[in-house]
C-alpha cells in the first residue's frame, strides 16, 4: 500500500474475523516496526505477544479498573483521567459502575494481544521535573507502538492501542513476569478486521497549526 494510504486509513480496529494471525506474519511486522525512532537509540521496548487465553481474560479483567472510572468521569460530564483537573466522582461511584463487555471484548477476540513495555533505566525523562504529568519519555515507546499498527494495516490486519490496564500496572507486571524497571505502555489487540475503514476523519491542519507562536496565523 502507499505509505500516505496506510496514515489515512489506519483506525481503531475493535472487532475482528476471527482468522489467525501466524508468528511469521507477525515477526514481519515487528521486523518493520522496530525502525522507529528512540532517545537515544537505547531501544527499550520490549514486546510480549500473547496468544493464551487465560492471560488475556486477566488482562481484560485488570482493564475494567481505568474503563470504571472512566465511565464514571464521563457519565459525570468530566473529562476522564484528566490530568489537570481532580476527579469529582467519589471511589463509591466509580465502583458501581458496570463496564460493558465492548470495552474488553477485542482483548479476546483478537488473533494475539500485544503488551509494549519499555525499560525505564533507558529512556530520556526529560520533563520529570517539571510541574506535570511527564510525557516525554513515551516518545521512546509510542513510535513504535504506532509503526506496528501501521506494519499491520500494510498486511490487512489492524488493531488498537488500548491503556486501561495500566491502572493496574503492578498486576500486569506480576502476571507476565516483568521486571521492576520497565513500565507498561500499551496494550494492543491485533487481528484481521471485521470491518476495515476506509477513510478517517480529522481535524483540518488549519485548526491546529500555527505560525511562529500558538496564536499565530493558521498554516
């Protein structure tokens, strides 16, 4: 496919056919993906495919934790997890609620699930002093988390990023054996969709992209 095509197309895939995903597709995949871009090049990621289904109902089972309260927060008219803004919903609420099963089903009906974690003695904190929620070192994770959705859209799979376990990362830690220095990432179900999007919608550039300041004229 063209590289252009692929960016355009590749959605969140949540439902799928049931076809397998085999070990050399998927190796493939990887193959291409792990040309993403880390600091540094010190290439911390770390990939576990799981295939068996016990652990992939515990992986569900640990994502309802994040998925509770944010139903809860949205129900409530709050931006979910909101990093600026203190929750309102009390822990009460948050666990009366019900998550329905939509939201962990491609965990199990996918052809494998992929976690990404990544090694934290590796990667470029360079924001951890600042007064907020540190992002930066996720640029040494998620290029690659998105080179293998990419990687899978050129061979007619798909997926999506999902992070709702990572509420309960200490969990997830002990059921897949990781070890205390690398952080949960990501959780991505793979597999053939059961629909494929053919166009996705955006923002036009013109909305998010300025010139020389963030008020400046549009691009």
């Amino acid at each position: 496919m063209d590289l252009y095509d692929v960016m355009r197309t590749t959605g969140a895939v949540r439902q799928f056919t049931g076809d397998p995903l085999p070990d050399d597709v998927l190796r493939r995949i990887l193959d291409h993906a792990r040309f993403a871009p880390s600091g540094g090049n010190r290439q911390g990621v770390h990939v576990i495919a799981v295939r068996d289904v016990a652990t992939r109902r515990a992986l569900a089972e640990l994502s309802r934790t994040g998925a509770r309260r944010y139903l809860a927060q949205k129900h409530n008219g709050e931006g979910p997890w909101n990093s600026l803004r203190p929750m309102k919903v009390t822990a009460d609420e948050v666990a009366a609620i019900e998550v329905p099963e939509q939201m962990t089903a491609p965990l199990l009906t996918a052809a494998v699930v992929l976690v990404f974690s990544v090694d934290l003695d590796v990667v470029a904190a360079i924001d951890q002093d600042l007064d907020r929620i540190g992002l930066v070192a996720g640029a040494s994770v998620y290029p690659f988390v998105w080179n293998v959705l990419l990687a899978a859209r050129n061979e007619g799979f798909g997926g999506v990023l999902t992070t709702m376990a990572v509420a309960e990362e200490p969990r997830v830690k002990e059921l897949l054996g990781l070890p205390d220095e690398h952080a949960v990432a990501a959780i991505v179900p793979l597999g053939r969709p059961l629909r494929q999007v053919t166009k996705l919608t955006r923002r036009p550039v013109a909305e998010f992209a300025t010139r020389e300041n963030f008020d400046g004229e549009s691009l």
